[in-house]
C-alpha cells in the first residue's frame, strides 16, 4: 500500500512537471464554454448544493461564440480497507487517472469531449468495458449540442444527464450512477455515470419539457464483488471476488420525461420514466443469472426558498412490469418512494441540510405468500435520515465535511467525513473515509461493514 501510493505521488508530480513545461495557449482559449441549455435554479443539478436565490429559466439561454477550450487534470488516488475481509483485496483503490476535456461552441452548436485516461493498478485486465467505465479509457463525454429552432435544444452523444431534488438520495433520476465510485472513496462527480442518450428540450412561456432517449440500456455501475463484498440474499453469505456478479443485460432503450417549470421562486417538475431496474432486480429461474426486469416510474418534485433555507420534497412510484402483482419472489416488488428535504447556510462559511426518505413495497402480502418457507421476508418498509455539514475555511481553501446516512428501520448505516485543500490554483489534496455499520449483514449499509476504507488523493489542474 505504502509502496504504490509514494509510486503514485512520484509519478504525478513527474508528470504534472512535464505537462506544466508546456507552453501557455493563445489569447482566447481560456474563454469560458456556453451554456448548452436553460441552467435550473441553483443547486438542482449539483450534489452539494448551496443555498442562492432563485431565477427564472423558462427562457433558453443565448449561445456564445468561443474557441476552443482545453482543460487537463491529473489525479493519483489510493485506498485501503481499515479491516481484514476475506473476501477482498486489502487495497481498495491504486490508481493514475488523467482527464482530459475539449469544449467549444458557434452559433450553430456546441461541442464536449471529455475523456479520462486511467493507470488502474488494482484491475485484472485493461480491457475497456463502457458500460461498466473498466479500462484504460473511460469517455465520459462526448456529445453535441445544437438549437434548430428558437424553442428546441437537442444533445446528441455520450453525457451525464441528472435531474430531481435529492442530495445521495434518487427517486426521479433514474440515469445511471456510479456507487462503485461513491463507495471507495473518488470524488462525489463521478457518483453520476455517463449515458449515450439523445435529449431534446422545448421552452415554452407555459412549461418546459425534456426527453431523454438512451437507445441502449446504461445500468448503474453497481458493486459486483471484485472491490466491494456483498451480502448475497440467494446462498444467504457473504460474496465477493468468489462470486463475481455478472448479470445479462437486455437490448432494449429506455426513455425519460421531465415537465417543469418557475412559481415565483420555486420550481415544480413532473417525471415519467420507461425502462429497467437500474440494478439487477431479478434472476433466471433456471440458471439463476442476475437480470435486469422492466420497470416504469411517475414522480413529481417541488423545490422553493423557505426558512432562510430550500426546501424539497419528492415523491415516486416504482411499478415492476415484469411481476405486475407482485407474486414473483425472483423479481423486485414494485415500489413507493418519497423524500423531503432541507438546506440552509448556518453560519459564515458553514452550511447545513437534512433529508428523510421513506420507500414502501407495494404487494406486500402477494411477496410473502410466494416467499419459500424458509426464506426470511423483507421489511415492507424502509426508512433513512441523512445529514450534510460542510465547513470551509482558511479563505475557502480548506473544507471540511461529513455525510451521514442512517436507517432506524434497518439499524445500518454509512458515514462520510472528508477533508480537501486547495494548495493553490493548480495543486488540491483530499482524503476521507467511507465508514459502514449495522446490527445485521444482510442490510442496505450493513453487508459493506468489512469494506469500510480510507483513502487520499492528489490533484494537478492545468487550464
């Protein structure tokens, strides 16, 4: 562990060293790139959100001219395990990763390219895998972004596409995510996993509307065993690198909507989403491969300045249309959701936010029916508290936080402390912790208990 991570340090600052030797670009390039489509109020498509006033978007944003634009960032992160798990590796995270992006617009269209060159010296195999971001190569944009007419957008190609009120929380974004990433400690961005998807927005003074079609199914990037052990609920143990999950994917697309629009300050939105389980929510009867079964989802969300802070609720159901009644144990029941939500500024420097999310399977007494008699139930509901303090200091370069997570139905939970520092524009360190409990293995939060870790990385930034 020690070895590679002083490997990894050495080497990003002897590649931060030739690549700072290059020379400065032309008058211009800096310029920053255009919006590609009208911002939501502040803070809806940010995980960490901060508390500003809203404005009003129903309008789409004018297009910019700008050159291109080159921005290059070079990360070396390493991981451990803070205890002994047969079932993983000691090392949670080895890693080189370069990103590289290129942006640029006209008045005709606008362009990202955005890929990261990765050094994984934990993989098995260098072999590029998109689906699952494995590989040397993991592009995480690349689309183009064009306005026919005055009140249409469209973004065509690979990009990351994320909407609803949660913060960690998810009942209306039901794009890809990345837990894997979340889970061993790399920065909270790559939590959202790209998508090759064809958005279209119209803007009407009345309501907004966003269409999303991923003409290939995009799964979340789960945890399958090969860095993260899991509880499995089929041979009632724990697996991991012995059991590598490895599920069959279906051919079909999935298509998502959202309508919203302003009340003042606050932002409404309706979502209706058509397509699979994000995660294997079911299996073969026969051979008892993972699958991904049908699912469709309606939800509404409501966003508004209240108490010196916002507030937030959301609301959703999850219908299984692979085992509409619910009578089929081999595949998830469908599902209700809901979350509310609270962000404030408590003190200079020093914001705060709660959130209480509840989730309700729907056929409850079809699913224990069919359940063999051996077999222990699941709890019909499930209920989880979060909270999120940050604290920044020192001129805002120094910022400390922590996310915490709590169940009281399942007495589990997963705590997040982190601390960054912007050493100056160029250079910024981190390090954190992803800590797990629970009073039984076979919990959300509680099966990742032997996978607690800690990690540390260091960033070199050149724009």
């Amino acid at each position: 562990m020690r070895f590679r991570l002083t490997f990894l340090l050495i080497a990003l600052s002897q590649c931060a060293g030739l690549l700072g030797q290059a020379p400065s670009l032309p008058p211009g390039l800096d310029d920053a790139p255009p919006k590609e489509e009208p911002s939501l109020p502040p803070g809806l498509a940010e995980l960490d959100t901060q508390v500003e006033p809203q404005v009003d978007t129903n309008e789409p944003a004018q297009r910019r001219t700008s050159k291109l634009r080159i921005r290059t960032t070079l990360e070396a992160r390493s991981g451990t395990l803070l205890q002994s798990n047969p079932y993983s590796d000691d090392e949670a995270l080895s890693e080189l990763r370069l990103q590289t992006q290129f942006s640029g617009s006209s008045k005709a269209a606008s362009y990202r390219v955005t890929l990261d060159w990765i050094a994984d010296f934990l993989a098995d195999t260098s072999a590029i895998d998109l689906r699952n971001g494995q590989g040397w190569i993991d592009p995480r944009e690349a689309w183009l972004s064009a306005q026919p007419l005055d009140f249409i957008d469209l973004k065509i190609g690979r990009q990351i596409a994320t909407w609803g009120t949660g913060d960690l929380l998810f009942i209306s974004d039901l794009f890809p995510k990345d837990w894997q990433a979340l889970l061993l400690g790399r920065e909270e961005d790559y939590l959202k996993a790209p998508s090759d998807a064809i958005k279209t927005s119209l803007f009407s003074k009345a309501v907004n509307l966003d269409l999303v079609y991923t003409p290939e199914f995009d799964p979340d990037r789960f945890v399958t065993g090969e860095r993260i052990s899991y509880f499995d609920t089929q041979s009632d143990t724990f697996a991991g690198r012995n059991r590598i999950v490895r599920p069959d994917h279906p051919s079909g697309g999935e298509l998502s909507a959202r309508a919203h629009r302003l009340f003042g300050a606050a932002e409404a939105a309706v979502y209706l989403h058509k397509g699979y389980w994000k995660q294997p929510a079911g299996s073969d009867p026969v051979s008892s491969q993972a699958n991904f079964p049908r699912m469709e989802a309606v939800s509404a969300s409501w966003r508004q300045p209240f108490a010196g802070g916002i507030a937030n609720i959301e609301a959703g159901h999850y219908r299984s249309l692979d085992d509409t009644d619910g009578s089929n144990p081999r595949i998830r029941n469908s599902e209700s959701r809901f979350l509310l939500g609270f962000e404030r500024e408590l003190a200079t420097d020093l914001t705060g936010s709660m959130q209480f999310y509840f989730e309700r399977i729907a056929d409850y007494s079809n699913l224990r029916a069919a359940l063999p008699a051996s077999a222990t139930p699941p709890k019909r509901t499930r209920q989880v508290l979060t909270t999120r303090i940050t604290k920044r200091m020192l001129m805002q370069n120094l910022q400390l936080s922590i996310f915490a997570f709590y169940s009281p139905t399942d007495r589990d939970g997963y705590l997040r402390p982190h601390v960054s520092y912007s050493i100056n524009d160029q250079w910024k360190a981190s390090a954190g912790v992803n800590l797990f409990f629970g009073d039984r293995p076979d919990t959300f939060f509680g099966q990742f208990e032997d996978s607690s870790n800690a990690y540390l990385s260091l960033i070199r930034s050149f724009d």
